[in-house]
C-alpha cells in the first residue's frame, strides 16, 4: 500500500455496524453536553470523505455535516483554518446556528451561506486538512480515511477528470498537500482510522472497515474500547 510519507500503516482491520463506529467516537469526548460533539473527517482527495460524512450523518439523527471546500472555495487549499475555527467551530461551542458567508462568496457572488441549525447532536466536518494541530482545541474526535494512494488518484481522476487542466490543478495541489501532510500527520492524532476506499467485504450500507488509532497519547480512546 502506497501511503503518505511519515504515514504508518493500520493493523487489525475489522468490520464493524455504523453505529459502533459512531459509539466509538462519541466515546472520546464523553463530557460534551449544552453543544453539538464536533467531529473530523480527513483523507486525501478520492478516498471517500463526503460519501462517510453523508453515511454517518444518514446514521445519527439531528446531525449536519459542513465541508471544508466550501470555506476553502476560492481562498486557499489549507489556510482556511482561522476562517473555520472563528466563524463556524467557535460557534458551534457556543451552542449556537451557523449561518456564514466566506468573503470569497460575497466577492464572487456564490449564492447562500454555511449553515448548521441550533440543537444539533452531531457536527460532522470533513475535508482534507481538517484533523491539524491549530484545530484539535475544536475538534472532539477525529476519523481518518486510510488506503492506497494510488487507488485514491485514480477514483479522483474518475470523479474530476483527467483534463490538462485538471492535471496541472492536481500537480499545484500536491505542492501545498504533501507538506501539509508531513507536518500535520493527521493519521497520529485520529481517534479511528477508516479504509477508504475499503478493500475487505463488508456491507456498504450498514458497515464500516475500521482499525484502531496509529498514534498515542491522551487525545485517543482507551485500548479497552477495542
């Protein structure tokens, strides 16, 4: 399996239901009341990030998912982390609606606006780059989609294309995502590691492959949950 540099490969894969997945991840941050628990999708392009944020917010009632791409649209390919953290995840502490408009929305004139209803149990935020140390203070559990780079460029060259354009798009997004990476290794700070996309049998409506956090220290659930 091609993976990032620095990257360590996941052990002990298994099938699980959706749900213990999502019992999993509510296990790490047990004490949240008054607020919505925040939780972070990451992996690179292809790997199924949004396909995962859509499952899991079909599995838990009253949960919203927000996508880093729409605060990042038109602003930069990872430096988005204050405009997130001050305008959606600081509110989302608070208790309280999202209802936000970046200013490259405005200047472009994107019609509409992030927006997160009040009362929600769940804030699922996914994107590559969201799992970052700027952002752990914010962050209540995190997933990362392991799997083969390989495989994950080829199913984004199927969804976006394989244009000239589209080519030199990816080249300059490679210039700012493998550095990012390397410093940020996001695969030692997840709660759960997810295969994406998965290689071993499973039922995709009811089921994720999963297999324990790679990193250590106090941010990760205990072995026992194992």
């Amino acid at each position: 399996m091609r993976l990032h540099p620095g990257e360590t490969e996941a052990a002990d894969w298994r099938v699980v239901p959706v749900l213990d997945a999502v019992r999993q991840l509510r296990a790490a941050s047990p004490d949240v009341t008054g607020r919505p628990r925040v939780i972070a999708i990451d992996g690179r392009g292809g790997a199924g990030k949004t396909t995962l944020a859509e499952r899991l917010r079909e599995a838990v009632p009253d949960s919203a998912v927000v996508h880093t791409d729409d605060v990042a649209w038109n602003h930069a390919c990872f430096d988005w982390g204050a405009v997130l953290a001050e305008h959606i995840l600081r509110r989302l502490h608070r208790g309280e609606p999202v209802d936000f408009r970046p200013d490259a929305w405005i200047t472009h004139d994107r019609p509409g606006s992030i927006t997160v209803p009040a009362g929600a149990d769940v804030i699922w935020v996914e994107g590559t780059g969201i799992i970052r140390e700027e952002l752990a203070p914010w962050l209540d559990a995190s997933v990362w989609l392991q799997g083969d780079l390989d495989e994950q460029e080829r199913l984004l060259s199927a969804r976006d294309g394989d244009s000239p354009e589209q080519r030199e798009h990816v080249a300059d997004w490679l210039l700012e995502e493998l550095p990012f990476m390397l410093r940020e290794q996001p695969w030692a700070r997840a709660t759960l590691i997810v295969a994406g996309p998965p290689w071993i049998a499973h039922d995709p409506d009811t089921e994720l492959v999963v297999a324990p956090p790679t990193g250590s220290g106090p941010e990760f659930p205990s072995p026992d949950l194992w």
